[in-house]
C-alpha cells in the first residue's frame, strides 16, 4: 500500500514538473480543428489561442447604463455625447453638469433631470442643442440619434432613440427591450 502511495505521488510530482503550466488570462480558450474531415482523423491542429468576452460585455457596447434610478436622463445624455459627438465623460460627470447648468432646486423637487437641463448643459459645454415637439414620424426622417422621453408603466424615463425597424423600437438604456406598442409610450 505504501509503494502505491509513493509512486503515485512521484508520477505526480514528475508529470508537474516536466510540463511548464502558463497561467492564462481570463476568457482565454484554446481549440483545435481536425485536420482532415474527409476521414476520421485523429489528427487535429492546434489553434492559437482566442480571447472571448461575455455577450452581455458586447451588448451595451457604447451605452452608459444608468447609475441610479433617477439618472437615465443622464446615463442618455451621455450616451449621445459619447458615442456620436465624440466627447469622453462618465455619468457622474454629466450629472455634476446638468446640476451645475440646470435649474437645481426642480432637480432635486423632481428627483429628475429634464430637457432643458441637458440643453443648457449642453450648450454650456460648448455644443449646439435644441428641443423639439413632433411625431416619431419626424424622428424616423431626422435619421440621426435623439433622446426621448417616454412614459412606461406610470414612470417618465428618458431613452436614446437609435433606428427605427416597422412598429418596433428598442431602448437601449433598459437592457435593450424592444416596445412593441410605440403609442403607449409617446
């Protein structure tokens, strides 16, 4: 019992010591490919390696997600900026403007930013802005992002207006759900 015991554990320390483990990154796979697949082969190519991330990663790409409950005002703000104006802010960051250059006092009353604190944000950072009224019709012609705002189950919330596909729309702020029914959010 003892000499399987000590040999098992010399295999062991041998087979460890005579290979040299790398640590490899995360999200790291490796893979092969059989080499001919006429027949069956059992020899296969060793591919290098390929790093993959989450989908989830890959899914909110060029969207800031809101912080907070009451930050999607900011978290799309941001978003436009970001990803079609070119500039590099974080939420927090636009946060701390829109209450610089928005009406305060209503924010906090409200618990909520609105569009004439994003405007005036806006403008105070040097961009050209304006608001808007009319038909998603005119969204859809406009062809270029746009935040909205939308009412969705009792709740006001602000969304970026990306494309328009049929009768379905997509908010990308809330894990990209599509709305189905665009009248009952307009």
């Amino acid at each position: 019992m003892l000499e399987i015991v000590l040999g098992s554990a010399l295999m062991y320390y041998f087979a460890t010591e005579a290979f040299e483990i790398e640590k490899k990154p995360p999200g790291t796979v490796y893979y092969t490919e059989t080499a001919d697949s006429r027949n069956l082969s059992f020899h296969r190519n060793h591919i290098e390696p390929v790093t993959i991330k989450p989908a989830v990663e890959d899914q909110f790409r060029g969207i800031v997600r809101q912080a907070y409950d009451y930050s999607c005002g900011s978290a799309a703000l941001t978003t436009l900026l970001n990803g079609y104006v070119g500039t590099s802010l974080t939420e927090q960051q636009t946060m701390s403007g829109l209450l610089q250059y928005g009406e305060y006092q209503r924010i906090i009353e409200r618990r909520s930013f609105s569009l004439l604190d994003m405007k005036r944000f806006v403008t105070a950072i040097g961009l050209d802005s304006g608001g808007y009224r009319g038909e998603f019709s005119d969204l859809v012609k406009l062809g270029q992002p746009a935040i909205v705002p939308i009412s969705y189950a009792g709740f006001k919330h602000f969304v970026v207006y990306k494309a328009a596909n049929s009768n379905m729309r997509c908010d990308s702020l809330k894990s990209l759900m599509i709305i189905n029914k665009l009248s009952k959010f307009l």
